[in-house]
C-alpha cells in the first residue's frame, strides 16, 4: 500500500461520524429558534434572513439568486489563488486540477492543457475562505440549519469552446454525485467570479424539479466528447421551462442537490470562473448506494481514490466524501 494510502487510513480511523463530538471554531451559531412554516414550507428554516417571498420563491423553484453577495476584493483573491494553483506556484493537498479533454491551451502554463475546474480546494486557506464568509453561512443555514458541513468544494473556469461543445455541462442533478441524506438539508452556494451571461455559458435550471427524485445518470453520448464526472440525466422532459440565470460578478445563487441543471457552451474568447460549496447538515446520514441508481458513480469515484491515493477496496463512497468534509458551523453529528 502507498504513503498516500496509508494516510488515508488514518484519516479515516480518527473521523468520529457516531456523535457531535467536533465544534467549529470559524463561527457560531445563531441563537434562533427553527420553525417550519406550517404546512407549506419544508426547504427552509425561518431564521430571519429569508423574507416570506424568498422562502415560497425557493420553496417553488428550488433556487434563490442573492445579488452583490460577494465582494469584488475577495473575488479577486480568489481569482489569484487560481492563477498561482495554475502555474504551480502552490501545491494543495487532495486538490483534483481538471482539465478539458478538448483544449489544448492554457491561460497561464504555455504548452499545457487549459485548467477548467479545480475540485476539492478544501485544503487551500485562500480558498477555502469563500465556504466560511459569514455572508454566505448566514443564507447556508437557513437551508441546513445550525450545523454546517462544507462537503464540496469548486472553482470552474469553464473554457472557450473549441467546437467540439465540450465546454457544455450536461443537465444534472447533484445529488446523483452525494452518498448523503436527507437532500432538503443540502445546499449549493454558487458565485459568479466574472459577468456570467447566456454567451459565456451560464447556468440553466428546470424551476421546479427539485420536488421530484433523483433520476439515473451516466455520460452523455456527445460527439466532441463529455469531460471527465460529467454525468447527466438520463430523461428529463425537454419541454419543461427553464431560466438562464445571468448573474454579475460576486452575485450568488443558492440551489436544492434534485434541481435539475446544467450549462451551455462559451462562445467566448475568454474564460468564465465562478467558486462554488455544497453544504450539508451536520446532522445528515450517509447511506449505501450499492444497487441504486448512484452506483456507477460510486464505482468511477472509489476507482479514481485508488489511483490517487492507493486505496483499497475498503475505502467506501462515503469514506471518499468524509475525508473532504469540514465543519464550518455548529457540531459535526453524524457527519
């Protein structure tokens, strides 16, 4: 077994995921009662962030887009991590640098292939400040409550496409990609780095299809190709309406795991960056996801642990997403 391996063994073996025994120390949590709206409203708390139109607005589409949440200073901080994680001039423990199977230049490494998502940055101080900015926690928990796990972290740079539509990211579903439940209690938090619009490839979404189940994914058949993990809904009604959320740089949208979305192709000269978290109740469960429908995703990412790190069959789906979590708020249950 390799080095990496045997760390991730004693990663592993000292996680504590049977009782609140670990408490953030980045922030605390509000003094609130949590109360559901009675009858109608079950994606959100009322901790006084959300207004009564918000609440009913997400309760229907299954998304929030929160203006100007970000600061233009931070987003430029972030912008240049990147760039030094780019030309190598910071190496991030358990970092996944991705790159399109189609674009053959770099914005910074001449003779390299294009950087077009960096996953897992958890490790990265710099960026790991975007999942702990306390306007973001303050929106994160009206939809998970007061313990909060950061569980996913990216920072997409999705590229100019070469005309082969790789830069397209299926319709999909994130919860397809997370051994954990119950979906209510997950959120995304995803910020716009730059002025994102319908030209550049901006995010669509099918208001309302967070209130279905999750659907069977696997790679698209696209001619030009489908990037590595980019899986996506197997049917899904092409007739259903769906929005083209345009945002501008540091605004933020706040999203439900079942909504399905996706992005279309940067028929641009330029690159277009966003930062992204997903976070989870501290309180949520992992589940086993042998013989359901999230079982090709679960063999592809275990695959990908044991070339990474050397791991063994004894690594499960949920021991791969464990090690990524941090706690950012409150207690870390059963997480």
């Amino acid at each position: 077994m390799s080095r990496a391996a045997d760390r991730l063994k004693v990663v592993l073996n000292h996680l504590d995921r049977s009782h609140g025994a670990v408490r953030a120390s980045f922030t605390s949590a509000q003094n609130v009662s949590y109360h559901h709206h009675p009858q109608s409203l079950q994606y959100t708390f009322d901790t006084d962030v959300l207004t009564q139109e918000q609440r009913i607005a997400y309760e229907e589409n299954g998304f929030i887009l929160i203006r100007n949440l970000v600061s233009e200073e931070d987003i430029d901080r972030f912008r240049n991590e990147f760039e030094r994680i780019c030309k190598r001039e910071v190496k991030v423990p358990g970092l996944t640098v991705m790159k399109d199977v189609s674009i053959a230049k770099s914005e910074f490494v001449e003779g390299e292939k294009a950087v077009t998502k960096l996953q897992d940055y958890q490790e990265d101080p710099e960026l790991f400040r975007y999942c702990v900015l306390p306007q973001i926690l303050k929106y994160v928990e009206c939809f998970t409550g007061p313990n909060i796990m950061a569980m996913h972290t990216m920072l997409i740079n999705k590229p100019p496409d070469t005309g082969k539509k790789t830069s397209r990211h299926p319709m999909h579903q994130d919860l397809h990609y997370f051994p954990f439940r119950p979906a209510d209690r997950i959120v995304c938090s995803w910020t716009a780095m730059e002025k994102v619009h319908r030209e550049n490839g901006c995010l669509v979404v099918l208001p309302g299809s967070h209130r279905g189940s999750l659907q069977e994914h696997d790679y698209p058949e696209w001619e030009g190709g489908v990037n590595k993990m980019y899986h996506g809904v197997r049917n899904y009604d092409p007739n259903h309406p769906r929005v083209h959320l345009e945002m501008e740089k540091g605004d933020t949208v706040f999203f439900h795991p079942l909504l399905i979305h996706g992005s279309g192709m940067n028929q641009t000269n330029g690159f277009r960056k966003a930062i992204s978290c997903h976070y989870a109740s501290g309180d949520c469960y992992y589940i086993d996801v042998n013989g359901t429908t999230q079982e090709n995703i679960s063999n592809e990412v275990k695959d990908l642990a044991s070339r990474k790190f050397g791991a063994d069959d004894s690594v499960t789906f949920a021991d791969t997403w464990a090690i990524r979590g941090r706690l950012v708020q409150g207690d870390r249950i059963s997480m």
